[in-house]
C-alpha cells in the first residue's frame, strides 16, 4: 500500500482550497471579529507619583447600580449633549455616572445591559471577502 499526500493536489489553484473540483462562483463573506485583552481592572487602591509619593485613592467598589467597569453597555440618552445611541465598553466613575467609549457623563438610567465584564473587548471588524476567482 502506497502512502497517501495529505494537502491539495498539486494542480489546485491555492484559492480554491477546500471548494471542490469547480470553485467558481463562490465567495465567502464572513464576519471578522476583534478581541483585545482588557483585563479587569487595577487592584492598586493608592496612586502614586514618580517618586512613590502618595496623590489620591482609588474607589472601593468598582460597580455602580449593578453595573461594574468593563461592561458592554448600550446607551440610550434622549437628551442634553451627549445625546444618541452609544454601545461600548463602561467605566464607572466616582460620582456614580458612566463612561461609555468615549462619551463621558452619561447616568446609569439610559444604560442597559448588553454582556457582562470578562476581561475582552469584542468588535466586529466589517466583512472579510475571498479573492475573486479565475
């Protein structure tokens, strides 16, 4: 028994891996989606200067009305200048608002829930298309 080459055969077009015997007319439109480590916050509680001298303290808690930093987060906000739908990561803040993304000041009341801290961030990164085919 002879052995067998594992892979393609040898006059298989690289593009067309996988397809079958005829491969044209397909095109794969697939999702790409981004993960990035976050990590789950610091537990250092004192800041500190170059020197080690201590600035301020951190907060105790790091949730706020049940939402904790590094949520996925959308936020409705009807009015005032932030005004829109954002949907990101939030991070709680001493005064008990939220940043979300960017967006800095927005109340936990147009806040829902999306997906709970995990330490990732995740985004979609448009559409990934394969090569047209010969």
């Amino acid at each position: 028994m002879e052995p067998r080459a594992i892979g393609p055969p040898e006059n298989a077009s690289p593009r067309c891996v996988g397809c079958g015997s005829d491969c044209r007319g397909v095109r794969l439109r697939v999702p790409v989606l981004g993960i990035t480590a976050c990590g789950h916050g610091l537990r250092q509680r004192t800041l500190v200067d170059a020197f080690g001298f201590p600035l301020g303290y951190r907060r105790r808690t790091k949730a706020v009305h049940g939402f904790r930093t590094g949520d996925l987060v959308r936020a409705d906000v009807p009015k005032g200048k932030h005004r829109g739908v954002h949907r990101s990561r939030e991070a709680v803040r001493a005064s008990g608002s939220l940043r979300v993304g960017k967006t800095d000041g927005i109340s936990w009341r147009s806040c829902q829930l999306l997906q709970r801290a995990d330490g990732y961030d995740y985004k979609q990164k448009g559409r990934a298309a394969s090569p047209p085919h010969d």
